[in-house]
C-alpha cells in the first residue's frame, strides 16, 4: 500500500468515528444504554484511537493495537468502579 493512500484512509477512518464517538456521546444516555451500544461505543473509540495513533505513525502496529485495547479496557475497568 501506497504511503500517500494510506495516511488518506486512516484520515478518513478517523474522520468517520470520531463523528460517529460524537453521535453516540451526544444522542445515547450511557445509564440507559444496552449491552450492545455498550459494545458499539468500545468499538468506536477502538478504532478512533487506533485511527489516531496510525496517523501519528512513528511506532510498530502491534504497538498501537497494544495502546488501543489498554485504553479501551481500562475505561471499561473505570466505568465497573473496579
């Protein structure tokens, strides 16, 4: 893959979740929400940070998806109080 059309997409990734990490934070009540939204929202904010840190670009990919996922699950530990 070319660089120029992968710095493209991932600009383009980014753009699309952080709008719908937008969507979902303004039109959901996080106290109401099911099981699934739940697992929406992660998913999101997965790929919004991995979106992010493949723009930044200066680290492995097991790297980023390392990142990833420990921000993703250390906000679901918070959000259990745990």
């Amino acid at each position: 893959m070319k660089p120029k059309f992968f710095i493209r997409l991932n600009l383009f990734l980014a753009l699309v979740f952080l709008i719908i990490f937008v969507i979902i934070l303004y039109s959901v009540n996080p106290f109401q929400a099911n099981g699934f939204l739940k697992i929406i929202f992660y998913l999101v904010l997965f790929g919004l940070v991995l979106s992010i840190l493949n723009l930044i670009g200066k680290m492995q990919s097991w790297v980023r998806i390392l990142v990833s996922l420990t921000i993703v699950i250390l906000l679901i530990l918070r959000r259990q109080g745990l």
